[in-house]
C-alpha cells in the first residue's frame, strides 16, 4: 500500500485501523507504520512541518505542534470540546502528511 494510499484509507475508513477516534491513538498508529516502513513515513516531516506553519523550532514532537495549532485554529469558537479539537487536529495532521508526501514525491 502506498503511503497516500493509506492516508485516503484512514480519511475515509478510520475505524478499519484505528481503534478510537481520538487524536493520539490516529499519532500511534502512524509512528507504529513509520516504523514498519523503517522511518520511510516521517523521514523529514519535522523539519518540513515547522518550515510550513512557520513554527520556530523547538523540542515539541511534531504530533504536540500539530495538536496546537489546532487548538489555536478552534479558539474562535465558543465551545473548545476535546472532541472538536481532537477532529480538527486528524484532519489537520492527515492533510499535512499528504501535502508533504507529495511535496516529496514519496506517495
């Protein structure tokens, strides 16, 4: 299965892999992949990720960045459940992913 494929299958079909719906369990199934695929999948996404939401580096794991630039994207709204928050953050992750393994050429 290709990388992009796999983004497709957890965007449309998370429950085949995911056991829940929360944000970290979506982060530890794609660590569990990237390292079955011997670091293939995230080979360069840190440094990619903070270059493209112009993060200033720092020793936050990209998972922690990519959950608080949700938390800032939600903070209009007037009700910040963790459930709201965890939805936008697996879309926001999912969608990074595939923009930079496209950007990469690594689909």
């Amino acid at each position: 299965m290709k990388n992009t494929e796999l983004i497709q299958h957890l965007r449309d079909r998370p429950r085949m892999f995911l056991l829940d719906d929360a944000y970290e369990t979506l982060v530890a199934f794609l660590m569990g992949f990237d390292a079955a695929v011997d670091g293939e999948l995230f080979c360069g996404f840190d440094p990619w990720l903070r270059d493209f939401i112009k993060e200033p580096e720092s020793s936050l794991h990209w998972s922690s960045v990519i959950r608080g630039k949700a938390l800032r994207d939600q903070a209009a709204t007037p009700f910040n459940h963790t459930k709201t928050v965890d939805m936008s953050a697996k879309s926001l992750l999912l969608d990074l992913l595939q923009q930079f393994l496209k950007r990469e050429s690594r689909q």
